[in-house]
C-alpha cells in the first residue's frame, strides 16, 4: 500500500517526534530491505535520532515491527479513507473503483508501493507470532472497509452468490499481495498492475447478471 509520503531527511532532522520519525523510517526502510535486514543503526540513522532515543521509545526491534505494523493501517486507513472511489453512487463502482485505484498507486520504486504488512508477514510469520498479528489486523482490517459496498452491490444486483462479502474482501487482498511478490521478483510493476486488472475482471464476472449484455452486444 503506496502512501507517498516523504522520506526523513537530513534537511528535515526535526520532523515530528522522534517516535514518529522512528516509525516513518520503519515504514520505509524495512519495504526497502526487509525486517531481518534492517537494523537498529538503519532506523536510527533513516530517523536522524540516537540509539538512546530508540530504545526510549521501543524495546526491541520486534517492538517497532509491531508499532510500525500499526501505524501502517492507521495511516493508510486515512489515505484510502479519502479517495474518490467513495464517491460513486453504485456500490460496485465502489468496488471496481476501489481496484483501479489500487492500480494506479503502483507506481515508482518497488518499496514506494509494495505493503509494509505484507513483507513483514513473509518474513516474520514464525519468528515473531506478535508481528503477526499486527500485520494480520492491519490486512484484514483494511480488507473490512470493502465488505459493506460488496455486501450492497449483491442487494442491488440481487445476486444469489455462494460466497460471501468478507470471502472476495480478503480475496483482493490476497490478490493484491500476490501482486506485489510478482512485482518483486521480476522488477517489474507492471506484472502487479496486470493481475490488478485481472481482479477487476473477475469481479465483474461475479456481478454479471443474466440479463446484463456482453461486451459488443
């Protein structure tokens, strides 16, 4: 999840707090290396604070794993919280709108748009079941915010589906994540923006109804 906000830099030593500065470099330093890699001295130097001033703050580095994992859904809650898919009176333009945005934050460097939860839950899953559960709330926390639009979208349409709202939330997310593995493995973004479009597809497959015309009727 691309938040495109500003990187801490030594022009900006005094932006925030510390704690805040520290979870901001958390933010982007362990999308760029990965939480095993990152260490101390990477967040504090990323940071512009001290040793002392981090372990002021946080215990250890499973300490700030956890914290950063939370300040990645609030502050992404809040990013997507203003989009302009909300907007849309139809509920699945909701839905779709809320894909094509998806689509259109893959942009720049890979850590610029890959998710925070999502790499961390790759590598941290069995070693620190308490990153875990912080990326875990923050996935599907996120996932959540679809179901109501889905849920109305099934009323509107009156589709008789043998899956449920939250079943398709999570699954594009699972999509989503997938995506960005993709992206990281080949280089490439536009691999993560292909499957994106692929979801889009699929969920409109699932809300055709029989008597919705197909493309070129």
């Amino acid at each position: 999840m691309f938040l495109g906000m500003p990187r801490p830099t030594k022009r900006q030593p005094e932006r925030g707090n510390a704690r805040t500065r520290l979870l901001e470099a958390a933010r982007d330093v362990i999308r760029l290396k990965g939480f095993t890699a990152t260490t101390v001295d990477d967040l504090c130097k990323a940071a512009g604070v001290t040793k002392g001033a981090y372990f002021h703050h946080f215990e250890s580095k499973e300490a700030i794993g956890v914290a950063a994992a939370e300040f990645w859904a609030e502050t992404t809650s809040e990013f997507f919280r203003q989009a302009a898919y909300h907007t849309a009176d139809d509920p699945l333009d909701r839905v779709l709108g809320y894909v094509d945005f998806r689509k259109s934050i893959i942009e720049g460097e890979l850590a610029e748009f890959t998710c925070l939860a999502g790499t961390m839950t790759q590598e941290a899953y069995r070693s620190h079941p308490a990153i875990r559960e912080a990326c875990r709330e923050s996935i599907l926390g996120h996932a959540a915010t679809l179901e109501s639009d889905i849920e109305d979208a099934i009323k509107t349409r009156a589709i008789e589906a043998d899956w449920t709202p939250g079943s398709l939330a999570r699954h594009t997310q699972a999509v989503l994540q997938g995506a960005f593995i993709l992206a990281k493995a080949t280089g490439d973004p536009e691999i993560a923006r292909e499957s994106v479009d692929h979801l889009r597809r699929y969920i409109e497959h699932l809300f055709r109804t029989p008597t919705a015309k197909e493309p070129g009727q």
